[in-house]
C-alpha cells in the first residue's frame, strides 16, 4: 500500500461510513407523515425503529468478524449493496412490510459498516495519525446518522415529493460511495475468498475484558439517549410542543449527533481514560435537561438536552472506542468493533421500544420521564466505574 493511497485512503473511507449511516436515520422526521398515510400508533414507530436495530445487532453477530477474514472492501460493498435496497424499498413503499423491509435491510448495512468501516478508516491512516483517524471513524459515524435527519427534514419540507426525494438522493450518494470504496486500498493482508460465515456472539479477547465493561456499558447508555432523540423526538415535537416543520424536528435530531460529534473532538485533550466518566456526567446533565423538557414542554430545554447529552456521549463513545480498539489484538479488532457496537446498538433499541409500549399507558410525556430517570441511572453507575477503576488501553 503506497503512501499516496493511505493520504487518500482514510477520509475517503470516513466519507463511505458516513453516508452509509445517513441512510439509516433518513425516515426519522417521516415517521409522522407515514403515520398518516398509513395509520399506526405511536408503539408501531419504535417496533419499525427497533427492526432497524435488530437487524444491525444480526449483522453484527454473524458477521461482525467478517472482514477480518476477507477484507474491509467486500464488506463495505455489501453495505452499500444493503443501503441502496432500502432506500428502494422506502421508494416502492404502500404499507408497513415495505416499512419493515426497508428499515431491515438498513439496518443490515449499519452493523456490516460499524466494525469493518471504523477498522478501515483507523488502518488506512499513515504513522502517528491513528489518533486523527478514531476521530475521523466516530465523526463519521455519529455525522453521518445526523445528517440523514437533517437531509430529509429539510427535503420534505421544502421541496416536492416528500417521502421520496431524500431516498432518491441518498441512491445516488451510495453510487458514489461504491465506486470510492472500490478504489480504496485493502488493509487487511492475505485475506481470504469468501470463506463461510463464523458467527463470534459477543466474545471478546480476555485481555480486553477489563476495558470493555465499562466501556460498552457507557456506550450502552449514550446509544439509548440518541435511540430516544431518533425514534421518539420527532413525534413529541409535533404532538406535545406543536412543531409541526419537519425541518426543524429534523434539525432537533441533527443537533444532538452534532453535539456528539463536538463531544468526540474533545476526546483527545480530556484523555480517553478520564473522558468516559466526564462524558458519562455530562450525559447525566443532558438526560435532566430532556426531562425537564417533558415536564415543561419546552423546545428550548429539549434543544439543550441534545445538545448536552449529545456531548457527553461524543465524549464517552470516543473514549469507550479508542479504549475497546486499542487494547483489541489486530487479528481479532473487527470482531471486537463488533462486539461494542454489539452492546451499543443494544441500548438503541430496547429502551425505546419499552417507552413506546409505556406511552401506550403512560403517555408519551411519563413514558419519557421513566426513560430519563432509568438511563440517567446506569449513565451514572457507569462513569463512577470508570472514575474509581480507569480501564486501561490506549
């Protein structure tokens, strides 16, 4: 691999995790206008958002390890492959199967891109920028699932063929991101042609165990605060404080994957080790802010919890990864990717089911304050873990 092709390489790569995950979060603000198409309560939006994680935490168990075997490039062809399927599926959509199928497959391309994508990004980077690239690799992951929000939001609002348009642009950004990704260099030496599928589970090697407990299960936590903003913010904006443009609920949502991606770039000056539970303290400040919100009914306090929460899980998820990477052998760090991702995307989707099936008693205000409190717990317990035992790692 020549130096010009690793110059290239790692951005370029950045730039294929990105709009691969922007693809995933584009139906956020169009979960109401499918509402009224269609017809479904407010536990349908986070059954049709928690198959999306279902199906990532699949792929991620199957074939977490994939591409330590055969190569970073095939794997992030197929998820391309399984992005373009979606947004077409979204394009053909007439009810809930095509619904169910689209949010499916998305979720497909996310859990293949989540460890191969972080691992290319942070191999295609030349000596002494590893650093730079971690950044680059959780920049583009939690960038890419914010702008996609953003996008649609925006395209939905203001200009014509509002459940169709952003799929239609994402189809092409996919085009392009396959061709970028079929010109990267491979990083993964001799692999192999298409070997079968060795499903890991969640394992991970035993000398990363210590790290990966505290690591993931702040992950865990700041995953179920964007799961929250990305299934559930939207449809709150609009019954509970009348925000009824879907630009600025998808601006909402894009604010709090923006605050998380400034948090991550403050990683570094923190320090990973001391990052994770400072992160884990401004995710507790951020999850008070968005009960207040609720309480209130306040567009402001919620803005302020995204923006608050969203740092805090920047800042913990960057440290959590830098850590779980790390200390994770090369022959085994895309299954172990995997495997954080693993516990992560886990925290994206159960506890915003059960606030969908509370809301149904509760109500969407009281659903969200046990939400609040509950993930404010563990966010909790988790930087005081770390703070008291720092994991060790990079």
């Amino acid at each position: 691999m020549t130096d010009g092709a690793v110059r290239l390489g790692y951005p370029a790569a950045a730039a294929v995790f990105a709009i691969g995950m922007a693809g995933t979060t584009l139906p956020t603000p169009l979960y109401a206008l499918y509402q009224q198409q269609i017809g479904f309560s407010e536990l349908m939006v986070t059954v049709v958002f928690a198959v999306y994680a279902v199906a990532v935490i699949t792929a991620l168990l199957v074939a977490g390890n994939y591409s330590d075997a055969v190569g970073r490039k095939p794997v992030l062809l197929a998820a391309m492959g399984f992005s373009a399927a979606s947004a077409c599926c979204f394009l053909l959509e007439s009810g809930l199967p095509l619904l169910f199928a689209g949010r499916l497959l998305s979720g497909f391309a996310a859990g293949l891109l989540s460890g191969a994508a972080t691992a290319a990004v942070i191999e295609l980077a030349g000596p002494g920028k590893k650093a730079r690239a971690g950044f680059a690799a959780t920049a583009a992951n939690m960038g890419g699932l914010g702008c996609g929000p953003l996008l649609s939001g925006l395209l939905a609002q203001y200009a014509p063929w509002p459940l169709m348009l952003a799929f239609w642009v994402h189809l092409g950004l996919v085009a392009v991101a396959s061709v970028i990704t079929w010109l990267l260099p491979e990083t993964v030496e001799n692999p192999e042609r298409w070997p079968p599928l060795t499903p890991q589970g969640v394992s991970v090697p035993p000398e990363v165990k210590g790290v990966f407990v505290p690591s993931s299960v702040a992950a865990f936590a700041g995953f179920a605060l964007l799961g929250l903003f990305t299934a559930v913010a939207p449809t709150f904006a609009a019954t509970t404080l009348g925000v009824h443009n879907l630009a600025v609920s998808g601006a909402v949502v894009f604010s709090v994957f923006l605050a998380s991606t400034i948090g991550q770039s403050l990683t570094q000056k923190v320090g990973a080790r001391r990052a994770l539970p400072v992160g884990c303290g401004v995710l507790v400040v951020g999850l008070m802010l968005v009960a207040s919100s609720l309480i209130t009914q306040s567009l402001a306090l919620l803005v302020l919890g995204a923006l608050f929460g969203g740092t805090g899980q920047g800042l913990a998820f960057r440290a959590a990864l830098s850590l779980v990477g790390g200390a994770a052998p090369a022959l085994h760090r895309g299954g172990t990717i995997s495997a954080f991702f693993v516990v992560a995307y886990t925290g994206i989707s159960l506890p915003v089911v059960g606030v969908g099936a509370m809301a149904m008693w509760l109500g969407l205000r009281g659903a969200g304050l046990v939400f609040a409190g509950c993930v404010m717990v563990v966010a909790a317990c988790a930087g005081t873990y770390a703070a008291l035992r720092p994991p060790t790692g990079q």
